[in-house]
C-alpha cells in the first residue's frame, strides 16, 4: 500500500510511530509516551476493533466484503482521552470494554487486512496525525500512515511474553482464556499480519528495534523518549491533547 502521508517537517506536530506484534506493549508503553510528551495518543487497534465489533452488531457476515466495506465507511468512530487510556465509540455507542474479548481479537485480524479497511483507516489515521502532534501505534504506522515520521520504533517481544501478557490483561477484566490458546492465536496473527498483502507487518528500515523481553513498560518508554529528545525543538514542542474528532467521511 503506498502512502500519501506528507513528508516530515520541523513545523509539523511531532510524530512518534509505534509498531509491533499483537501483545508487545504497545499500547502502554504509548500511553506513557504521549503522557510524558503531552501528545495525542492514538490507538489504531481500537479503531479496527471497533470496526469488527460494529460488524457483529450489525449481523454481517464476516466474508461478505462488501458488505464490511460499506459499513466501514460510514461507520463513525470516536477515540476520546481517558484517564485509563481511550474511550472507543461506534457510531455514539461506548463499546470500549467491549472490543478486548477474545472473540474480537480473532475477528479484526482478517478484517484489517482487507484492501478497503486499510485504505480508509490509514486515511483517517494519517489526517489525524496532520492536525496534532500524535503518538500512535498499530502494525503498519512507521511504513504506511507515518512514514515520514521522527521517531520510529518497532516493540517486539517473545510469543510466549505476549501471550502471558495479554492473560494477565484478561484475566484482570475477569476473563478466563487458556494460556496456551492465547499463544497460538498470537502465532497464527502474527503469521496473517506478516503475510496479508495491504500493508503487512513489518519494520521500517529506519525503525528502532526494541525487544521487550526483559524490559518494562516504563524502561521501554524511557528509550523512546531519549530518542524523541533528539528531535529539534520546533518539532517536539509540547502539543495538547484533545478529544480526537468523529471518524467519518
């Protein structure tokens, strides 16, 4: 998928561009980021699941493309700042505790690799990032919706780290999920997300590698910030957060 993000200029609010695999940190270790930069956080998982949530709502059949297709477009999405990270609603419905169940995890990976997902949430990914200094996360952020961006960081982390990570998170909300089955399924995505043709899991080349293995949230963040202290100072000026607009044509 080719990008039409803008270059990068020091005029231009900062943008810090998380990628990585399904359970490696990434939505944590963006909350702090945005958190200690006074930056926009943007969690584009959120909005593919909200997506896949909509698409059960709305009894669609998954393998009718058309029919996701049509539904994405229209399908307004709301991200809001929350003390606890992002407040996700469809179409004014909150459904934030909603789309971190198994059952949705399984669904958004084909849904988002579907040509006309993509092309929509990247479009509106890359106009949220054009009006506010943002720093988001997803798969494909450093090499497709920012690709111009000064800071680049790819988090990684073990299958079996990620798997037991996303069973504490589970187990947290009060969902009971095998351990081993988690790790499978975060087999079988990565493999999906690394071989789908729209924008596929990758590093950029100018990505920095961070394994998380060893490391904490709080160790991972602290990397990303000296890294974002090289950038000059016009261009990681603090920017305010702020409710993020309603994603819809």
């Amino acid at each position: 998928m080719t990008s039409t993000s803008p270059p990068f200029s020091p005029s231009l609010p900062l943008q810090v561009a998380i990628d990585g695999p399904a359970g490696a940190g990434k939505s944590t270790v963006a909350r702090l980021v945005a958190r200690a930069l006074n930056l926009t956080y943007v969690d584009t998982g959120a909005m593919y699941r909200a997506l896949a949530w909509s698409v059960l709502a709305h009894s669609i059949a998954p393998e009718d493309a058309s029919a996701v297709c049509r539904l994405a477009q229209s399908l307004v999405i709301v991200l809001e700042d929350a003390a606890d990270g992002v407040r996700v609603l469809a179409d004014g419905q909150d459904i934030t505790p909603r789309i971190r169940t198994p059952e949705i995890s399984r669904l958004t990976s084909p849904l988002s690799a579907l040509p006309c997902v993509r092309t929509r949430m990247v479009a509106l990914q890359q106009a949220m990032a054009a009006r506010q200094g943002v720093v988001m996360e997803g798969r494909d952020i450093g090499t497709v919706v920012l690709p111009h961006a000064p800071v680049k960081v790819f988090l990684t982390a073990s299958p079996a780290a990620r798997a037991a990570r996303r069973h504490a998170e589970l187990a947290a909300r009060g969902v009971r999920y095998s351990l081993a089955d988690l790790e499978r399924e975060i087999r079988e995505r990565d493999t999906r997300d690394a071989t789908r043709d729209t924008s596929p899991l990758a590093a950029a080349p100018d990505a920095v590698l961070i394994d998380s293995d060893s490391l904490t949230a709080e160790q991972v963040a602290d990397r990303i910030l000296a890294l974002a202290r090289t950038i000059p100072a016009s261009a990681s000026a603090a920017w305010p957060r702020s409710e993020l607009p309603a994603l819809a044509s």
